[in-house]
C-alpha cells in the first residue's frame, strides 16, 4: 500500500529527528559526523532552493489572477479590508502573549549580562534609525519589477503584481493573452510544486538531521528557561488561539486545521522559512480546505509578507527577557513601544541585509535597550526560528479561511453587490 504525502512527510520528519540525534551524539572529528551533515546540508539546501525556484512565478501570477478574479467578483474591497483587519487582530494577540508570558515566568531569573561576556564581546549589532527603517521599507515597496523578480524581493514582487493585477482588470477584455498567460503560468507552478513535494520527505529529514546536530547543547541548558518561555507562549498561540479563532468564525475544527495543513507545518518547521514554505502552502489551502484560489492567491502573499505572529511574540518576549538581563525595568509607556515596535519589525524589512537581525536591534533601540545584546539570542535563534516559522504559516493558512468564510457570507446576504 502506498503511503499518502502527508505520511510520507512525518516519516522524514521523525527519521530527521532520530538522525540529528544520533549525528549530535558523534565526536565532532568523527568521520561519520562530518560526512553526515555535509549530506544533510547538501540535500536540505537543494531542497529549499527547489521551493524557491518555484516561488517567484507562482506568486506573481497568483496574485495577478487573485487580484483579477476578485475584482471581477466585486470583492477585492472587501477581501483587502478583511485580511489586514484579522492579521492586526491575531499579530496584537500575539504580542500581548508575549510580554504577558516575560512578566509571568521571569525567564532571566538568576541570570545576568556578565554570564554572557564572551558572546557580547566582538559582537557588532548592526543599528538603522527608526526614520532610516520606515524610508526604506517604504522605498522598498516599490522597485524595479525586473530587479525583484530576479532577486526573489517578496514584498515589492506582491506590491507590482497588486498594480498589474487591477491595471489588466480595468483594461477589460484589451489583454486577454496576459491574462490567459497568467493563469497558465499559476498552474503549471503549482504542477510544479507538486512535483517538488515528492522529495519533500528526503529534504525535510536532512533539513531536521543538521538543524538537531548542530545545536550548542551547553547554551541551550543555560538559557533553557527562556526557550521554554518562548517555545511555549508560541505554542500556545498556535494550539489554542490560532485555531480557537477558526473555530468560532468558521466552525473549522482544529484537528481539521492540523491534518490538512500538515505538509505546510512540517515544512515550516524544517526550513525556518515562510517564504520558501509559500507554495506548500498556497497549494494545501487550496486542496485540503476548499479555499477559492482567487483568495488564496492575494491572502497567503500578503501573509507571508505581514503577518508574522510568531515573530512578533518572540521579539516582545525577547525585549523583556534582555532588559532583565541588564537590570532595567521598564515602564507601561515603554512597553507599549515594544508592542508597537515588534508589530512593525515583525513585517519585515525589504532590501536591508540581515533584516531580522536589524528589526530586533530596532526593537531593543526604541526603549534604550543595549543592542549588542542581540548576540545573546542569535546561537539560540534557529531552534526559535523553526517552531514560530510554523506558527507564521499556521497564521497565514487560518487567515485565508476565514477570510475565504467572511467574503463568501457577505456576497451570499449581499449578491447584488458581489455580482457588480
């Protein structure tokens, strides 16, 4: 009996686990080790680079077509309204979880910044002003269209293929090739991805071997009460709240979610990437939850690109637990800037370098935190990184259901509008 994709992607996922531990267990030297990772290094990377091979092309002409057929519906207003209302809603859920968790467990009890000398010695954060930020995340929103499909640029790529995507709408029937062309180029990347997904079992097990045998077992002990603190607050996000708001807007249930998104959370978890993770996820919203793909093709982009729940929860968190650290208290005016500030940092950054890394210094700048204390998280940061990824893409997935459910209810009491 040949087993379902979702089966066979547990199995990589549980045989990466087992591996991991058994590569991190090795001497460092030891021939097998060095071999082992130097395999999973070379078949994770050629994993992820598969996924974004594929990414560009499908979510341009994904939101083109999206943008199209919403339009045509009469809903793109509403969808637009809908999107950016339920992700505000869940990203300001998440951060309070956040700052709420840092106050109730103190994860930087018995610790101090002088434990951490060696990592913050040398350690040179890298500082944008907040004006410098906005300017060019702004500027960023709108480039060469070329230059960022070459690039891989995911916000200013959704930016353009928004503008392309009403333009042909309010040209009519003038370009139809274009539009044909579009919805050609969406279903042969989705065939595409579906063939990728075939080796999804392999990549993810390589991407899980390396991420387990690479961890600093020592530091992890020492800071093994923020991580909890994290790990937990972000689970506790993505097992209670996420699926609590689907079931009472949709009465989707949250087994329901689980098993269907499945290949998405796996892959999350294995690449650290919501990004790379886009067509596993467009394609399982679609398939496995019956969402339209004009919806799925405008909600997970935008999602991906704004809606970063796990993110934000783990850099309100993390302001916390660094001014405990450095013995600072911080104000309730203070800590609404951190809520403000980690709800902008966790939309990301276009075209600056190490954008996360710029958006936590950013954070700990607005409340006079030291920045160089970043350096304290980064070795910590690719253990953290997997579980909010998931956590991220579990947000964009419940996004496109509900809003999928809203506009669905609001065209059924209100045809008349939907069908202008």
């Amino acid at each position: 009996m040949r087993l379902s994709g979702n089966s066979q992607i547990l199995i990589g996922a549980l045989a990466g686990l087992v591996l991991g531990m058994f590569l991190g267990a090795q001497p460092a030297d030891a021939g097998l080790r060095v071999q082992g990772l130097y395999l999973a290094g070379l078949i994770g990377s050629v994993f992820i680079a598969l996924l974004k091979m594929v990414l560009v092309p499908l979510v341009f002409s994904s939101i083109v077509v999206g943008v199209a057929q919403l339009r045509q519906h009469g809903s793109i207003r509403r969808v637009w309204v809908t999107t950016l209302l339920f992700y505000l809603l869940t990203v300001t859920i998440a951060v309070l979880l956040g700052l709420g968790a840092a106050h109730l467990f103190d994860p930087a009890a018995g610790l101090h910044l002088d434990m951490f000398a060696d990592a913050l010695a040398g350690f040179q954060a890298k500082q944008l002003p907040f004006p410098e930020f906005v300017q060019q995340f702004l500027t960023g929103l709108f480039r060469n269209p070329f230059s960022a499909l070459a690039n891989g640029d995911i916000v200013a790529l959704v930016v353009f293929a928004l503008i392309l995507g009403i333009a042909l709408v309010q040209a009519g029937e003038r370009y139809p090739v274009i539009s044909r062309g579009m919805e050609e180029m969406q279903d042969l990347s989705l065939r595409i991805v579906g063939a990728i997904m075939r080796l999804a079992p392999w990549g993810i097990a390589a991407l899980l071997a390396k991420l387990i045998a690479t961890q600093d077992m020592a530091l992890l002990e020492t800071m093994a009460r923020f991580i909890a603190v994290v790990l937990g607050t972000t689970l506790f996000h993505g097992v209670v709240v996420l699926p609590g708001l689907l079931w009472l807007i949709t009465k989707v249930s949250p087994l329901t979610l689980w098993r269907g998104g499945r290949e998405s959370f796996i892959t999350a978890l294995a690449t650290s990437s919501s990004s790379a993770t886009m067509p596993i996820t467009m394609r399982v919203t679609q398939q496995n939850f019956g969402v339209r793909p004009a919806t799925v093709g405008f909600v997970v982009p935008v999602g991906t690109t704004m809606n970063m729940d796990g993110t934000a929860l783990y850099e309100a968190a993390a302001a916390l637990f660094i001014a405990s650290l450095a013995g600072i208290e911080l104000s309730l005016g203070q800590q609404v800037v951190v809520c403000v500030m980690s709800m902008l940092a966790a939309v990301g950054a276009p075209g600056i370098p190490s954008a996360g890394m710029v958006t936590m210094v950013m954070v700990l700048q607005s409340v006079g935190l030291p920045a160089e204390a970043i350096a304290i998280l980064l070795p910590i940061d690719r253990i953290l990184d997997s579980l909010r990824t998931v956590v991220n893409v579990e947000g964009d997935i419940v996004g496109s259901i509900v809003v999928d459910h809203l506009t669905l209810r609001a065209e059924a009491q209100d045809p008349a509008r939907a069908a202008g």
